[in-house]
C-alpha cells in the first residue's frame, strides 16, 4: 500500500523546499509552477505510510493512498523549455517524444521536475542554460571542455556536453546534488561527464578549463571568487549566477578584481546571472 503527499507553497521559497525535501529520491518528486508564477504544487510519490505520515507532521499538507505501488501521478504535463534554438528541456519521456517531432533538429534533455537545483525553470538556471548556448558557439570549431560547479541536477553540464564539449566535470557539495546529477546524466545517456563531490571554499584547481559556469550563492561566490577565476584559462568564458539582485554589485566586482571582463549581465525576478572573459593580461 503506497500513499501521495501533496502540499502548496509560494514560489519565492522554492529552494527552501527543495532543501527540505532532500532526503527523498529526487525520481519521486515533482514541482509544478501554478498560473500566475506565485505558487507551486510540491508532490511527493510511492510513499510509505509511515513515510507520508511523517511528511504531514513536519510540513501539513495532504495525503492520499495511491491505487498500486507504482507511481501513478505525476506533475502536469508542459511544453518543453526552449533555449535560444538549440536546446529543449522535458521532463519526462512522453515530452521527449513530443517535443522530438515538434521541434526537430534541436537538442533535448530529460530532467525530472525533482527537488533539485537545475530542472531548467529556475531563473538562475534558465539565464544560465542562455549564456551557455552563446558561449558555446562561440566556442565551436576547436576543442573545448567545461567545469560546472554547484551542478545540481547536471543540467549545465549535459547541456554543454550536446552543445559540443568534449568533456565536462560537475561538482557540488550536496551529496544529494551529485546522486541526482549522476541519474540524470545515466538517465540521458550521456557519456563524457565526471560527478563528485567537492567544496568550492576549499578547493584549488589542479587545471584551467575553457568554459566554467558556478551556479552556487552569493556569499559563496565572493568567498571563492580567486579559486574560480584559477579554473578559468586566460580567454576562457565564466558564467556565475545564484546572485540576489541587492548582492550584485559586490559579487560582480569580486571577479572584475579576478580580472574579469563582464559581458552580459541578465536580471529575473530577484535573481542576477553573469557572462565574463578572463582576461589574456
């Protein structure tokens, strides 16, 4: 006998959710965007009793018993999530499918509407996944290969990889992060892409990379700021984003101190996401 939770919840606290809920296998979760972009539905599926009991103690919301042990709700179908003209993001298979013959020629990713950062509609994300198809036709015609650091679900990296990276390596702290990221990339059938876990704040990179996206908090972005910019090749392109818009300033300028050139700089809501140069000097 399985049970469903299901709970609403304002947007804006979304990545408190998804901390909240990290203990859950990300394949049986699904955030769904309600009309008008305020709210969220958060479901939770294949439940035991005890589990769902446990769910409704610590957060309320609702319960109710599932026909069969399968999971057999999920979140409400959607359009794919189009990136410039050369990417679509879906969440399950049937919108593969669809999206395939709607949109040919274009590179599709699956992402689960799981609680993890990275399913393609978060602000930071979305802006992201844009700077990264710009920088990476930039980048076609030589061989290049990409970091991404603070992964979450491992879009960035998998998108880099369909958009022509040779390899790329992921890495984040959560260790809840990095086993959602290596299903995804399992789950997509791509090859050329090391997960692991690491701490940005501790760590000095061994190599330079000629794309590094570091989706990850403002304060942990000033603080690694120097360590970041050593994983960068003089050139290279940095795309950093998870910034609050009242934290900008003082994060934009400690990369402009790394000797970053700032090309593009993208504002959603209350998020900021950044496009910079290493500079050569």
């Amino acid at each position: 006998m399985m049970f469903a939770w299901k709970k609403l919840a304002s947007a804006k606290w979304e990545d408190a959710w998804m901390e909240r809920l990290s203990v859950i296998d990300p394949t049986r979760l699904a955030v769904t965007s309600l009309p008008g972009g305020k709210s969220i539905r958060i479901e939770a599926y294949s439940l035991t009793k005890a589990e769902a009991a446990k769910l409704v103690k610590q957060f309320g919301g609702e319960v109710r018993q599932l026909k069969t042990d399968a999971i057999i709700q999920k979140a409400a179908p959607r359009d794919p999530i189009r990136i410039r003209k050369s990417l679509l993001i879906v969440t399950s298979a049937n919108e593969r499918q669809v999206a395939a013959k709607k949109y040919p020629g274009r590179k599709i990713l699956t992402v689960p509407a799981a609680m993890a950062f990275g399913t393609g509609e978060h602000a930071t994300t979305a802006t992201c996944l844009r700077y990264l198809c710009d920088a990476a036709g930039k980048l076609s015609g030589a061989p290049w290969e990409m970091l991404d650091l603070g992964t979450g679900s491992g879009i960035l990296a998998m998108a880099a990889r369909l958009l022509g990276a040779s390899k790329a390596e992921a890495f984040d702290f959560d260790p809840h992060a990095v086993r959602t990221a290596l299903w995804n990339v399992k789950a997509n059938g791509i090859t050329a892409i090391s997960v692991k876990k690491l701490d940005v704040l501790g760590w000095i990179p061994g190599r330079t990379w000629d794309l590094v996206t570091a989706n990850l908090f403002s304060e942990v972005l000033i603080r690694s700021a120097g360590n970041v910019s050593m994983a960068v090749k003089p050139g290279g392109r940095l795309i950093f984003s998870g910034i609050l818009r009242t934290q900008e300033r003082e994060t934009v300028e400690a990369f402009r101190r790394q000797r970053f050139r700032i090309d593009g700089i993208t504002r959603k809501g209350k998020w900021v996401t950044v496009l910079a140069t290493k500079n050569k000097n």
